[in-house]
C-alpha cells in the first residue's frame, strides 16, 4: 500500500479525480490547505497505525500556517481579513524556509520504508538544500510543471487531464523503483 499526502493538489479540490486514485493501490490523506505542519503531523499519525509498504509526500509552501481544513498565507486576504495582515506583518520567510527544511529532513529519518517526496509548488529552490536524495523532479519540476498547459479550476488546482499528467509522472518513476509493475 502506497501512502499518499499533501494539500489541494493532491487532495483533488475542483476535480472529479485526483492523481493518487490514478496511481495503483493507494491511500490518500491529503487535504485542501493543509501545511505542511499538517502533512508532517498527520503522516507520521497515519505510518504508526496502519500498515504501510511506501509514501509518497506532495510538500506545499513553507509560507502557511496550519488551521483545521484551510491555509492561511500572506496571499489570503481576501479569505480571512485583516487577521492575515497582522499574523504576517513579521512573518520570517527565511525561518519558515529553515522549519521546512528540518521538517523533510525529519520525515526522511523516520520513515523507514521507501518513500518520494515531490513538490506542489513553491518550494524547489528551498528544498535544494537538504541534501536528500528522495527526490522526484529536483530542483526544476512539480506537480505544477507536470499539470502543464491545460485546464485549471477557478483556484488554479488541476483538472481531470491535469491529474493524469500528475499520475503518469509518478507512475513512470515508481514503476523504475519496482513499487509497482
């Protein structure tokens, strides 16, 4: 069984299918907004209580922070209000970036089967520096890039043949890894 998280990319907001139930044997927990506090938290939740051959980690921002079932980031004014001007009036793009950092890092020593990380967006630069090597697409590519030119919902999150591209990339890679056949 394949373990799959991240946040709207992965979760398939704004699309009948996301691009994990294109990918055999899966199971995912990704959802809309979630930082990646949230994805840190909820797999390592989810890796001690169930039984898990393989993961696959969509990372998001380093830029949000975590509230039940939404982000909240520089950029979501017009979804909060005024709150949004205050939490990032000092926000530490820098400090952010070094917690996200130690985040992948620790994921990678704890998760003791085989595992990919991938990028939403956002992040390919910063990710460059943790010197792992579990990486799909560094330091050019993600799901973003994969997506492609093609149809996106009001959000920008991918639709239906933008999930397909998603899922034929990483299918590709982990059929080469003999995760599956």
């Amino acid at each position: 069984m394949i373990l799959v998280n991240g946040d709207s990319f992965t979760a398939g907001e704004e699309s009948d299918i996301a691009w994990p139930e294109l990918i055999a044997d899966t199971v995912n927990i990704a959802v809309p907004g979630a930082s990646n506090d949230y994805i840190l938290r909820s797999t390592v939740d989810y890796v001690d209580n169930n039984k898990v051959d393989y993961v696959i980690i969509a990372w998001t921002s380093p830029n949000r922070i975590e509230l039940p079932n939404k982000h909240l980031t520089s950029a979501s004014y017009k979804k909060y209000g005024p709150v949004v001007n205050s939490v990032f009036a000092e926000w530490d793009t820098e400090w952010a970036y070094k917690k996200f950092i130690a985040q992948i890092k620790l994921l990678d020593c704890y998760l003791t089967m085989p595992h990919l990380f991938v990028s939403t967006f956002d992040i390919q630069t910063v990710a460059q520096g943790s010197g792992l090597d579990c990486w799909l697409g560094w330091p050019h590519e993600g799901l973003v890039e994969w997506m492609g030119n093609c149809l996106k919902g009001s959000g920008g999150h991918p639709l239906e043949l933008g999930h397909q591209r998603i899922a034929e990339k990483i299918n590709e890679h982990i059929r080469h890894l003999g995760w599956v056949s």
